[in-house]
C-alpha cells in the first residue's frame, strides 16, 4: 500500500446490528405489555434460548459482564487472595477490588497467553480461596491443569469467559468448567446485546442465589437476604439477544473465514506470529492477534502507529498489563520480575480488525502492509 492511497477507518471491531426492521416488532411488544424490567418474557426467553444454544444447564442475565463477575465472586461468598491474570481487561481484577479481594497475579503460557497452571501453586497462600482464570480472546485455558491444583487445595475457580461465547471444546461447552463462568455481551464482543452479561452456573440452587444478588438481595416482597446490587438485564436488551442469537452462527462463520484469510496472508511474513487457540473444537474468532518480535524490521508500537496513520485501528490488547496500572502495580505479584512472559507478551502483541462485516479486500491490505514494512 502506497502512502497516498489510504484506506477507510478500519477499527479493530465494528459492533453487528440485525436489520432494524426486524426488531420492531420485539418493541411494540415491549410497549404493549409495559414489562420493562425485574425478570419479563424476553429475559425469560433469552435465558432458555442461550442455554440451549450454549449447551448449558443455567443461566443468569446481567446488565454487564462486570456486575456479573462482581456477583459471582459474592455469590461463592470469595474472600481473601484469588490467583489471576495480570494479560486481561482491568474488569477481571477489579471485580476482585470491588469484593476487597486482593488479587495475586500469576504469570502466562507463552502458548495461548492464559494463565499458566505450572505457576499457580507457588501463588497459594492460606489465605487464597479462589482462581479466576481468563479464556484470552476464546481460547480455552488448560482447564483440567487449572481443576487438579483447585480441587488439591480446596479452591473455586471462576472463569472469566468474556471472550468464550460459543466455544466447545471435545464434550461441550467450555463453561461448563470451574464452579461459574462469566459472559460479557459487550457491543464489541462476539455475542451483543449492546451492553449485557450473563453467569453460568452449574445447579439450580446457585442461579436462584444469583438471581436474589442480582435484585438487590431480595426474596419475595418483604425479605432481603444479602446486600444484593441491581444487576439485572432489562427487556429491551434481553429482546435484542434473541433476535442477535439469529445471526450468531452467520457472525462467527464470517468471523472463521476472515481469521483463515488472516492467517495465510501472514504465513512466511518474518517476525510475525499469528496466536492459535488451544485446538477449541468449535472456536469463536473473537479476536486475531499476532505477536510481533524481534526479528520484524520494526517496533510493534512503530506498526501500531502506522497502521493507524493509514486508518487502521488495531489494539494492542492487552497493554498494559493490568499488574502495571496504579491500583495494582504496589503488590508484590505485580513485579515484573514475576510476570516475564506477560511483559513480553503485552509488549509484541497486536489485534487486528476482525468482525462480520470486515471486507476481505482490507484484510488483503492489511496484511499487504505489515508484509511490506
Ligand atoms: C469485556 C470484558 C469484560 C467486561 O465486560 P463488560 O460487559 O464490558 O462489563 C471483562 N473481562 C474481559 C476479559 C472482557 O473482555
């Protein structure tokens, strides 16, 4: 690609919308019935609808993937230490902040970039209860690694599934594992109700425990059990869940074409290293990242910056480390020294455009370009 030849702005994401028309008519219902919120039809709906397509036995709606891993964490009633992943978005930690959790940060798999479970035993201390795990850009953790060292040391694990929307691994779905796994249904996520969440739990007891934390802690008109908060997702969101899980399998079969089409173009390029996911039996292409080292002719923050000089917007998720922002850089866990493969990680990674609606032609000057630098 020329200099004076530049492409329209191309963001890392761009949010899928159904076609308006066909959410009309989940509006006039709205109308007509004056259920708004607290539970209605289509929340109802969407809870059933995704534990069928997800294959998963129950679920509770949110109005953020954040309020949900907030919950989740007081729903298993988490004190003290939790181990986690310093390569993740800042909710995963502070959600733990919120609960006064003090997280301990742990290093990375080289690999996958999830938190590496040869490095979670040395973390433990008599005052960890919990490990919070992230399935990075929906690739799966090394789950059976992560449930060994919990059910050794009589820990929860907690999933933050944010990315993991639809991915199975051999026997199903993989938030089926740990005690809960959380989902953001984030506009930029692969699975949008413009903002919304949900947490999948495994028996009917913690869903209702849930559902009460959700609803201020209430049980029926005159009881409240625990200091609950209001997470609960309203109808408008709930209905365009329903009509979005229409176009789910058309988004991430998209999505599948244009990580192929990614990963082609990058093949050969020197110093560019194009992530796999853990061999998911049925993956999401949530994100396409690539690894930018040392022997590519210039600096990942050079081609970040240049990149976007020609309209297109890659982010370089995750950088920083969450470990290296102000309210969690004093913890001990948070030194560098203990997080080698994350600093280095957080340093060559870069994610580049990938949704929907991408045009395969930019994906093809895309790669042109880091091919041509
Ligand atoms: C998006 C995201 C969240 C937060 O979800 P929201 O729905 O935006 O609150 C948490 N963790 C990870 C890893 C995320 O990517």
């Amino acid at each position: 690609m020329t200099e004076s030849k530049k492409l329209p702005m191309i963001y890392v994401t761009q949010p899928f919308l159904p076609p308006l028309e066909e959410f009309l008519p989940y509006l006039e219902q709205i109308w007509k019935s004056k259920i708004l919120t607290n539970g209605g039809p289509f929340h109802q709906q969407l809870e059933q609808a995704l534990c069928e397509y997800l294959g998963v036995r129950h679920i509770a709606l949110f109005t953020n993937g954040t309020i949900a891993l907030v919950t989740a964490l007081q729903a298993l009633r988490i004190t003290g230490e939790v181990i986690t992943t310093p390569f993740s978005f800042v909710a995963t930690s502070h959600s733990l902040l919120w609960n006064g959790i003090k997280p301990v940060f742990v290093d990375i798999d080289p690999n996958t970039l999830n938190l590496d479970p040869a490095k979670i035993e040395a973390a433990i201390t008599p005052q960890t209860t919990a490990i919070m795990p992230v399935h990075c850009y929906g690739h799966s953790c090394n789950v059976d690694a992560i449930q060994r060292i919990a059910d050794n040391y009589n820990l929860k694990v907690i999933y933050d599934a944010a990315h993991a929307f639809g991915v199975q691994d051999g026997q199903g779905s993989i938030l089926r594992h740990g005690d809960l796994s959380v989902l953001s249904f984030h506009a930029t996520k692969v699975f949008n109700t413009f903002e919304g969440g949900a947490i999948v739990c495994p028996d009917a007891k913690t869903k209702v425990r849930i559902d009460q934390l959700k609803n201020f802690g209430h049980v029926g008109e005159v009881n409240v059990v625990a200091p609950g908060i209001n997470g609960k997702m309203c109808e408008f969101n709930a209905a365009l869940g329903l009509l979005q899980l229409k176009y789910v399998d058309r988004s991430i079969a998209r999505r599948k074409e244009i990580d192929a089409d990614y990963r082609e173009r990058l093949t050969g390029v020197k110093g560019i290293r194009c992530l796999n996911g853990a061999g998911e039996q049925v993956a999401n292409y949530a994100y396409f990242s690539i690894l930018v080292d040392d022997a590519y002719p210039i600096s990942r923050d050079d081609l970040y910056q240049k990149l976007k000089d020609n309209g297109i917007h890659p982010r370089r998720y995750f950088y920083p480390l969450i470990s290296d922002f102000p309210m969690y850089r004093g913890l001990p866990s948070a030194h560098r020294e203990n997080l080698p493969v994350a600093t280095r990680a957080a340093q060559q990674i870069l994610c580049l455009p990938i949704y929907p609606d991408l045009d395969m032609s930019v994906v093809a000057e895309i790669t042109r370009f880091i091919a041509a630098q």
